[in-house]
C-alpha cells in the first residue's frame, strides 16, 4: 500500500463541493481531515460538523487528525460524523491505551501521532494495539511549513519497529511533504503520504505526479 492523503486544510473553504468533486475524479482514495481546537495547537479548523456535511460527498477513507486537547470528548461525534480512521496526538491523551481502545469500541481505525520533538519510543507499548502512525513531520497547526529533514531519521525508527514485530501498522507522514521531497519519506518507510498545499495549488497535475512517483515503489 502506497496512498496520498490530501490534506482538505489546503483546500476552497469557499467550495468545498468542488474540490471534493475534484479528488474524486482523481480517484484519490483518502482524505485528511485536521481538526485543531486552539488550544493544543495555536489555530482553530473545523469539527463534526463540517466532517457530517462532507461524508455524503464521497467514499474517500477520512483520515481524521484530532489536534486537540483531551480527544476522548468527542470520539463518538466524529464516528456519527463518518471519520474511518482517528487519530489523537499521544501528547494529547492522559491515558493513550484507553482513548486506543475507546477509539475502536466505535468501529473506527485508531491511530496515534507524534510531534517531531517526541521519541518514537512512547509508541512500544500501544504498537499491538494502533492501526496507524502519524509522524508529524512540522509541529503541527499550520499548513505551507518546511519539511523537518530530522524527520526521516524518526520514520526509519519507527518502520524497524513494525516491521520487527511483524504488525499491519499505516506508517503516514504529514508536513511539508512536495513531490520534490515525497521519495525520501517513502524511501524510509511511509506508506500513507499526507500533503496539503503541494497538492492544492495545482490538484490535477500535482496528484497525477504523486501517483507517478508512486509507481516506482512497492510497499506492503
């Protein structure tokens, strides 16, 4: 599996329908969703609702990227939303093995991210658990940032780990991620590619050239 998750920040806000339409059309299968509270990250985005309106729009996977504080308020309103996947910061959570298993009680993917000042390490002991890793690639809270090159050095770390265990573990990467870029991350491990602005500045051209990119590498 190797897949591009458009990161909606980026997107129209003024016509949404339309780029949905958009990445549709480009059978994009996963669409990333980042919800900030203003309080765990310094900016606010969107909630359920705005995910609820969304849902019927498209069969896309929603790749749901709590960036808030104390997550476990409001998962099942992002499960009655239609998020797929959920997934809250470890720095976010008093009790990360009980959001886990709250997370998929509600029948959703669980997953777990980690900022890029975070050891990898804090994941040891929820790996068997988590269907996905997000690797924060900038500190989150802002589209358009730099890459983090220390980043790669992290996402090898984190690839040893699973595949040492054996586990069916998405390794995704969000944050500054360009085509021009996108082949070191895949090179050490990611399989779940987030971009944002790379992507939306030119839809059409920039996700036939991530699915190109793409072509050249297999990952299980």
């Amino acid at each position: 599996m190797l897949e591009l998750s458009p990161s909606l920040l980026s997107a129209d806000f003024t016509n949404l329908k339309k780029e949905i339409d958009t990445l549709n059309k480009l059978d994009v299968k996963y669409l990333h969703l980042d919800v900030m509270d203003g309080m765990f990250v310094p900016n606010i985005s969107f909630g359920p609702m705005i995910i609820k309106k969304l849902r019927p729009l498209t069969n896309m996977i929603f790749d749901v990227h709590l960036m808030i504080e104390d997550p476990d308020r409001y998962i099942e309103n992002f499960k009655d939303a239609g998020a797929n996947i959920l997934t809250v910061h470890v720095e976010a959570c008093k009790h990360l093995q009980r959001t886990i298993s709250h997370i998929k009680s509600c029948n959703m993917k669980a997953g777990v991210s980690i900022n890029p000042a975070t050891h990898p390490d804090v994941l040891d002991y929820v790996l068997d658990d988590i269907d996905v890793i997000l690797v924060m690639s900038v500190n989150p809270g802002f589209g358009g940032q730099k890459f983090i090159k220390q980043t790669i050095e992290k996402i090898l770390k984190i690839r040893e780990k699973i595949d040492k265990r054996n586990l069916d573990i998405i390794l995704e990467v969000d944050g500054g991620i360009k085509t021009t870029n996108v082949q070191n991350v895949i090179e050490a491990g990611a399989n779940l590619i987030v971009s944002g602005s790379d992507v939306f500045c030119d839809k059409e051209n920039k996700i036939r050239e991530y699915k190109e990119i793409f072509k050249n590498y297999k990952k299980d």
